[in-house]
C-alpha cells in the first residue's frame, strides 16, 4: 500500500544504495489546467506562463468557448483575441496546448444557456475547422467538457453528443489536420443524480458510431479516502483513478486500440475545504503517486492537473498547487519532482520518479531527512532522456525520502 505516514516522528533507519532498476521511458505527458489563473490571474501573461513553464508541463489544457468566441454567426465578427494571446505564449515556450471545444452560443441553440447542444452539428464544424485553421499548429483537441452531466451539456445523451458535437468537430479538424489528434468522450467520473456513468456513456458513444483518436476522461477520486491506487468504488458505475483499469478494458471492448488522455484530475485540500479536503502533505504525496499510476498503467497518454491556483471562494475548487493567496503548497514542489513508492518487500523498497523541467538525462540524487537534516543517499545519477528514474533502496518504513536536483527538491514522501 502507498500511504503518507501521518508525522515526522520516528523517521529512522539509513538508506543503503542498491542496483537501481533500469525501465524505458513512458510517452506519457503531464501538464495543468487553469484558465481563469492564466487568463486573469495576478501579474503579467508572460509572468504567470513562465510560472507555468518553470514546472516543467508538457502540455496545458485551455478552453475554447465557442459561445464566447461566436458573438454571431458571421465568422467575420469573431473575436479570438483572448485565447490568442495564450497560445501564442504558449507555442513561444514551446509548451504544447489541448484545445477543448466548448459552449454553445444562443444563436445556435434556440436561445438557450451554453451547457445546451447547437440544433444542428453544421455550425459546430464551422466553428472546430476555424480553431483547426486559426491555430494550425495545435495538435490535440477534446470536444466538450464532461458531456455525461447535464451541467455540461443538454439534452445529456451521448447520442446528442456524438452526433451534433464529437462527430461533426472530429471530421471538421481532421479536414484541415490530417494529423490531428481529437479526443472524444473527455467525461465527468460519475453520474451524479441525473447524469451518465462513463461506461453507460462509452457503450453510448459506440452505439452512436462515435469516432475519435483517444479517449479523454476526468478520473476524480470518490472520497479524500480514495488514494490513486485503492479505495475505489469497485460495484458502482464511477470511474476513478483507484478503478480506472475498469475503464480501459471496456475501453478496449468499445474500441480497441483507442489510447487515454487523462485532460483533469486533482485533490482539494483541508485548508480550506474541511469536506472533500485532504491534508496538504497527502496532497503532494498523491500527486506524485498518480502520476506513477498514470505511467504504469497501458495506453494512458496524458495527466492534466487540475487547477495551478485555489479558487478564492470555498464553493469552487481547491486542488490548485498555490492557494488562494498565492502560497506555495507542497504540492508544487511535488509535482515538478514527483516521487512515489513503487512497491516493498522486507527492508528493500522501489522508488519511482522524474525530475522536471529540463530536456534529456538530467542529475538527480535522493535525499533522507536525519535528525532534522536532509542527507544523500549515495551518489548523484542521472534520469532517462524524458527525466524518470528507479531506484531500489533499502530503507526502514516511515523514513523520508525526496529527490534534489539543479531545479530544486521536491517535496518529501513517507515510506510505508
């Protein structure tokens, strides 16, 4: 079991280097959402995207709204200034976006709220193939944003979804990109009370002859309980981290081949949140937990965190690595330099790890605390070309561990 220790009492025993463990690198990207903190957030644009980019993501995801974008349907008065601005600094960091198409206009859906599906799948096209043309050199695109919940979309069918969004934006950017990737399904993981369970919705979407490169999904825990790697609700029809392989098996049924994008995932934290909330340590530990789950496991591309910044009321999100005002948590420690613990047998314990930002193999070494110290753990190495490493150490449980390099440290994990 991965678990963080509940104090620092009782750190003992030294660390004796072994063999480390050799493992190619995954493809895997990691990265954040926040559009309103990059869009709005305090400080200049370029401020807040270097903030970004000296985490070291390869990917940020960022909405298009189309409703916002859209004021009529003439394409002549549509004004792309905003999400301009942030891609073009975006692609000047070489930070590569995943556009989500989303929001409805009025004009296109009878006058109705944005969350409601356009009358007809023509004028969503329209709008998907201007982005594709517009922002040419963009790559990754989702439609929609968790189409399984009627807060996202109406009529909440995923047949509606298919039909007048997925399908006609899937056709329309491939036609301008024939080397486009577009996700499909990029849903909520429950159903809530008058929803659609992902797997409900992934049998739905194949009904519907729904087509797509990879499948995008939001594999929010249950309970601050749930650890990316158990707890899980294994009888329900809610798809978490904990129980995700449920999803990719149907996955493959649905659509074999089709690889995962996981475009939101996150923990709120008590402060502020004394409900959903997790401590702020076990925060920084299960970020780095999940992004190993997220390596581990097989077709899985992608893991977005979801927020950079904590909303400023209590009712929002809180999963941000900065609170509200703007502090650090550990967090943002933990996910420039995640570190899990892979597996233990006896004293011998695996821990798994990747230094960001930087490019190629890049130094490293691993830290104990002692006394109040941190110290090394034998010599400094060096990680695979995309920044990971393994390494097989003996330990005592309960000893703190974390990983140093020329960026910084990283927050500290408890071995169990």
């Amino acid at each position: 079991m991965r678990r963080l220790a509940p104090a620092l009492a009782g750190v003992a025993a030294a660390l004796l280097l072994l063999a480390p463990t050799a493992r190619a690198s995954s493809a895997i990207r990691y990265g954040i959402q926040d559009d309103g903190w990059i869009a709005n957030g305090p400080g200049t644009l370029a401020e807040r995207l270097d903030r970004i980019a000296a985490l070291g993501v390869d990917v940020v995801r960022f909405d298009l709204r189309w409703n916002e974008i859209a004021v009529s349907p003439d394409p002549a008065t549509w004004n792309w200034d905003a999400p301009d601005a942030v891609l073009a600094g975006l692609r000047a960091r070489r930070i590569a976006p995943v556009l989500t198409l989303v929001g409805t206009p009025s004009w296109a859906n009878g006058g109705r709220a944005s969350n409601w599906a356009p009358a007809s799948g023509t004028s969503f096209a329209a709008f998907a193939r201007a982005a594709a043309q517009r922002y040419s050199w963009v790559r990754d695109w989702t439609v929609w944003n968790e189409p399984n919940t009627p807060i996202e979309l109406r009529p909440t069918t995923a047949s509606t979804y298919v039909r007048l969004l997925l399908n006609p934006a899937y056709a329309a950017i491939h036609s301008v990109d024939r080397g486009a990737i577009v996700a499909g399904g990029v849903t909520a993981p429950r159903a809530n009370r008058t929803g659609v369970g992902p797997i409900a919705w992934l049998r739905g979407m194949r009904a519907a002859h729904a087509r797509f490169d990879v499948y995008a999904h939001h594999p929010y825990p249950g309970s601050p309980h749930e650890t990316p790697f158990a707890g899980g609700c294994h009888s329900c029809t809610s798809i978490t981290m904990a129980n995700l392989p449920a999803l990719l098996r149907e996955l493959q049924r649905d659509f074999p081949g089709k690889h995962v994008w996981l475009t939101e995932y996150g923990y709120q934290t008590n402060p502020p949140d004394p409900f959903f909330g997790v401590s702020l340590a076990r925060q920084a530990a299960f970020i780095g937990m999940a992004a190993l789950r997220a390596y581990e496991l097989p077709r899985v591309d992608m893991l977005i965190h979801y927020i950079f910044q904590d909303d400023s009321q209590l009712g929002g999100w809180q999963s941000g690595l900065v609170t509200a005002g703007g502090e650090a948590k550990p967090a943002l420690e933990a996910f420039a330099q995640p570190l899990a613990e892979v597996r233990r047998h006896g004293r011998s314990v695996v821990v798994w790890g990747q230094v960001r930002p930087g490019t190629g193999p890049q130094p490293y070494r691993l830290e104990r605390l002692v006394g109040g110290s941190w110290r090394s753990v034998g010599a400094t190495r060096r990680t695979s070309s995309r920044g990971y490493f393994t390494r097989t150490l003996v330990a005592a449980r309960g000893t703190y561990l974390r990983v140093a390099s020329p960026y910084g440290a990283g927050a500290a994990i408890s071995l169990s």
